[in-house]
C-alpha cells in the first residue's frame, strides 16, 4: 500500500484517480489543483508516490516535479500526460520523473505503474 498525493487541476481526474487507487488498497493522502499547492503539499504531507498532471493553471507540473525533487531527491513522481505531450515527458524524465500516465486513465495501467514504483 502506497500514500499517494494527487495533482491535478481537473476535479474529474482526481475523482478518477482516486477511486482506482483506494478501490485497490493505496491510500489518497492529498490532492492538489496546481503545481505550487503540490510543492507545499508533498512536504507536508511526504507522501510515498506523487501523481502529477503536467498542464496546469498558476505553475505546471514540470517546474512543480522540480522543485519536488530539491526538497527530496528520493521523490517518486509519476507524471500525467495528455496525448501529444512527448516533448514534455522528455523534460520530465530530464528532471527526474520516475514514470509516466497517460489520459485517458486505464486503471490496470495505474495500478500496474504504482506497483512497479512503491
């Protein structure tokens, strides 16, 4: 079982995110709307695996896993991406994201990638 903290400006994403990860035993310790609220959040909350969307009102998700991985290095980020967003999983990587989701969710797939990741 992971702690998990979802960021994601999209209510429906977090929604559908959080009933896949509670619904198979991790357990949703935060959400955040924006990459600043993210950054606070992880370090108060120092959960074990972050869910992070890339594109997002007031700071993005990149620049969000950035500053993450200076407050712990040893964060697992796992980046959210749209379709279209290879250059940005390219930066990501670059900046230490440990894996990647995709849009539309497919709960096997986030299951598959949390398990691999904890």
């Amino acid at each position: 079982m992971a702690k998990i903290l979802i960021v994601d400006d999209s209510r429906t994403s977090r929604k559908i995110l959080r009933s896949i990860l509670t619904e198979n035993g991790h357990e949703v310790i935060g959400e955040a709307l924006n990459g600043q609220e993210a950054i606070s959040k992880y370090a108060e909350l120092r959960p074990d695996i972050t869910t992070m969307d890339i594109t997002m009102p007031v700071m993005d998700g990149l620049t969000a896993l950035k500053e993450i991985m200076n407050i712990d290095k040893n964060a697992k980020v796992i980046m959210v991406t749209a379709a279209g967003q290879k250059n940005k999983m390219v930066d990501a990587v670059k900046y230490g994201a440990t894996e990647f989701l995709t849009k539309p969710f497919d709960a096997n797939q986030i299951i598959e990638i949390i398990e691999k990741v904890q």
